[in-house]
C-alpha cells in the first residue's frame, strides 16, 4: 500500500530567495507569533547573544567594582576583581563573536525566562534595584559606614544591570539584528543560503519565512 505525504498549504523555501523570506514587507504580513525557521533561527541566535553579553557585562562589572573598592579603600582585593573581570569579559567576547555567525541548533529548548524587551528588563531591574537601595540608606544612616555601602550599591546595580537589562535590550532587538548580520556578513549568508535549500518543514515549524 503506497503512502500519500500530505501536501503543505505553505509555500516550500526554495519558492523565494533568502533577501525575499528577510524582507519587513513580508514580515508585516504575518503575526509576530507565526513560527517560522527564520524567526527559530534568530530568536534562538538572540538568546545565546544574549546570555555571552550578559556574561560579557558581569566581567566588566567586576572589573569596575573592583576599580571602586581600589579607588575608596586602596585595598589590593581590588586588583584580583579587576584581572578577573577583565579576562572572564574577554573569554565572553570570543565565544559571542562565534555565535553571531553559526546558525544554532534549533531543536534544542529555546524559551527564555525573563524579560525579552529592554523596557521590561529596565523595570525588573529597577524594581529590585530601588527597595535594596533605600535599606541601603538607612543602613549608611544607622551605621555610618559609607565606603561599603557605596560598594555594595555600586555592584548591586551593576549586577541587575547584567542580569536584567543587557539580555532584555539583545532580546528585544534579535530578529532585526539577525536580517541585518544575514544581509551583510558574507559567512552567515552562506550558511543560510544552505540551509534555504536543504530545510523541510515540520508540524512545528510550518514555513520557512519570513522573518
């Protein structure tokens, strides 16, 4: 007995080229929520951007709250929290670089929790930034103790900053930042380029495009 494949109701890859699936008109025409292999693509790409920045972010921070505890208290502690950040920051850039130009893996879970737009990741920061830093001021009141404060404030902020807004604003921006690297980086081009015309669609993921 033969078996019949079902036909797609959804035009095959190949049924336009890669600048075609990338285009904002066609884009404009479908829900933001359609699943497509494109917007897999870019929305799993972006949060891998975003975790290596906001990993990026966290070495700098160390490295700057390690600049503040050797600028107020002169204390050598301070030097460690500085090489360690700036190389940890450095190891974060290559991996990043990496990510940027290799078409990710798909398949594997891609759902991220927390937020995925700069303005909500400003306000879940802020939200646990300002509580902290009023306790903060009555403990500088109370105690009298100003340097620590200010350091623990200074990494406090810097801290939700990574976790927060630095993955929200690469989030935000994944699937224009994705056409934009597609148009204009030779390499990812190419790879898309090859995955157009080797890519079948699943339940999942229906179509191909757009973007």
């Amino acid at each position: 007995m033969t078996t019949v494949e079902p036909v797609s109701p959804y035009p095959p890859a190949t049924s336009r080229d890669l600048d075609g699936w990338l285009s904002e008109d066609l884009a404009a025409l479908h829900p933001a929520e359609a699943p497509t292999r494109l917007r897999a693509l870019a929305d799993t790409q972006a949060a891998r951007i975003g975790a290596w920045a906001a990993g990026i972010s966290v070495g700098l921070s160390t490295a700057i709250v390690g600049l503040v505890l050797l600028a107020i208290t002169g204390r050598i502690s301070g030097v460690p929290l500085i090489g360690g950040g700036v190389l940890f920051a450095g190891l974060c850039m290559i991996f990043l670089h990496r990510v940027g130009r290799r078409l990710p893996d798909t398949g594997r879970l891609r759902s991220v929790r927390g937020p995925a737009r700069l303005r909500d990741g400003i306000i879940a920061a802020l939200t646990s930034y300002l509580p902290a830093t009023a306790l903060m001021v009555v403990a500088m009141i109370v105690t009298g103790r100003f340097s620590g404060v200010i350091i623990v404030n200074v990494a406090l902020l810097l801290l939700l900053a990574s976790a927060f807004v630095v993955p929200s604003a690469v989030l935000g921006r994944g699937r224009e930042a994705f056409r934009r690297r597609a148009r204009t980086d030779a390499l990812l081009r190419a790879r898309l380029e090859e995955d157009r015309l080797s890519w079948k669609p699943d339940h999942a993921t229906p179509m191909y495009g757009p973007l």
